[in-house]
C-alpha cells in the first residue's frame, strides 16, 4: 500500500492506495482512520483500484475549523475520487463513513455504481427511532454533539476514552487490540479530537436537515446497495435491512457472526469475500 497526499481544493487529505483496475473508495469511522482497511485492502486490490482517505479531520488529512457536514465530507471524497476515475466509482463506508458515503451516494448518484455501508442505520430513521435501546448504543453520538465539554473530558484521556469503545464495540478485542496505539496517536493530534467531536456535532442541523429535504423530495438510493452489521454491532437491535429499504431501492442486507462494530478488522476475510460477490 501507498500512502499518499493531495491537495483537494485546500484541504490535504492523506489516502492510502493499493492495486489497479475500477475505482473502489473505502471510508473509515471514528475514532479510526484509514488504517482500519489494512486487512482488506490486499483482497480488495486484487481486482480494484483501491483508495482509502482519512476523512477530513481525521488521522493525516487536515483538521479545519469547520465543513464537517457530510456533503461537504462528501464532496472532499469526490474530488479525490476524481482524480483517479471519471466513471462511477464503487463506495464502501464504514460508521460515519457511511454516513459520508450515503450522503455522497444521494448528492450524485450518477456517480456511485454500488455501495456498501457497514453497521449503520440511516442518520435520520436513527433519530426517528429512539428508544431506550437506541439511546444506550448511541449515547456517545449525543455527547460528542456538545459544545465544548467533550474536549474539556476527554483531553489528556484519549488512551482510557479510546480503549473504552474498542473493548465494548467488539466481540474479538484481539482483532482490534494492536491498532489502539495507532488510533490512539492519531487522535493526540493537535485538533484532531475536536474534529472528530465536530464530526458528530454537524448531526444537528446540517445532516439531519439534508436528510429531511431529500426524503421529502422523495430521492432514495438507487445504486445496488448492500448492508452488513455485525449481530453484536451498535445497530443489531434493529431491523437494519427493512429500515434501508426505506431509503433505498435494491437492498441486501446480512449480519455477519460473532462480530461487533468494527467489521473490517473483526472479520475481514468475511468482508472480503460479500463485497467481491457484490461488488
């Protein structure tokens, strides 16, 4: 793999990059990084073009004050993607780089062959759906949404935060165990945790309003799309393959086994192999 830097628009954004052939983006979580692909990007660049960024404000890539809406996410993907292909391109996202990849998907979905999105519902039918159970699987989403505070708790605690999610959101904690240091790092950088937080906070009202236009204008994913969670993921207690059918056409939906949050370092021979049957 190469780990490369463009300049898109002003932002740098870092990417890694590995193999030949058509365009296949993968788009990483928090707290991770396009680290998080190493498992899969060799399968993967077999038969792909493969190119996985840090999101902006993420682990390489710059860390502005601001534009961590997804479709401004979005389009810094795109402009990337450009670079390497014209045509439609294939998508795979992973927790809120799903979020990014659907956002991406909605606002040109000439340009997204087929997508793939890991352990996620919608953003909106997440906030539509709250429940008790909703709420204690996602009550760092509405923490990291507040001003300020998140930095003044966590700052100077990034190991004991970090290492929280990761022993809690997985089934295999070895599978993910020697990547905290990495992560860990990357987030100790200087803004890195509030772009992170900023991340969350663009939920409201930025995303969720996007969300709502389209939905009222009746726009819906038309690519192919396939879902994967893991049955001990934050949104297994959901009907997570019905729920996409309501945003989306042509849904194929599966929760892989003994599997938590982070499916491409839990499970990656299993990823492997449903994104080339689908891809």
């Amino acid at each position: 793999m190469h780990s490369e830097t463009a300049l898109v628009g002003d932002l740098r954004m870092h990417y890694l990059r590995a193999g030949s052939g058509p365009l296949l983006v993968l788009l990483h979580g928090w707290p991770q990084t396009s680290h998080c692909w190493r498992h899969v990007m060799p399968a993967l660049a077999e038969h792909y073009t493969v190119i996985a960024p840090d999101l902006r404000g993420y682990g390489l890539t710059d860390k502005p004050v601001g534009g961590y809406d997804k479709r401004t996410m979005a389009a810094d993907v795109r402009a990337l993607a450009r670079r390497f292909d014209d045509g439609p391109i294939r998508l795979v996202g992973h927790d809120r780089g799903a979020r990014v990849a659907h956002r991406y998907a909605l606002d040109h979905p000439d340009e997204v062959e087929r997508m793939a999105l890991l352990d996620i519902a919608p953003t909106l039918a997440t906030f539509r759906r709250t429940s008790m159970t909703v709420a204690r699987n996602y009550w760092h989403w509405l923490f990291h949404m507040q001003p300020d505070l998140p930095e003044q708790l966590v700052g100077g605690r990034h190991d004991t935060y970090l290492r929280y999610f990761f022993e809690r959101w997985t089934v295999n904690r070895s599978a993910v165990e020697e990547a905290i240091d990495h992560y860990v790092d990357a987030f100790s950088r200087p803004g890195a945790l509030r772009a992170g937080f900023d991340d969350y906070r663009a939920t409201h009202p930025e995303d969720l309003n996007a969300d709502k236009a389209d939905q009222e204008a009746g726009r819906r994913l038309t690519m192919p799309l396939l879902v994967l969670w893991g049955d001990a993921g934050l949104p297994a207690a959901l009907p997570v393959a019905d729920i996409w059918r309501e945003y989306a056409d042509d849904v194929t939906g599966e929760a892989l086994e003994d599997c938590g949050h982070f499916l491409p370092e839990e499970r990656p021979a299993e990823l492997v192999d449903h994104l080339l049957r689908f891809l």
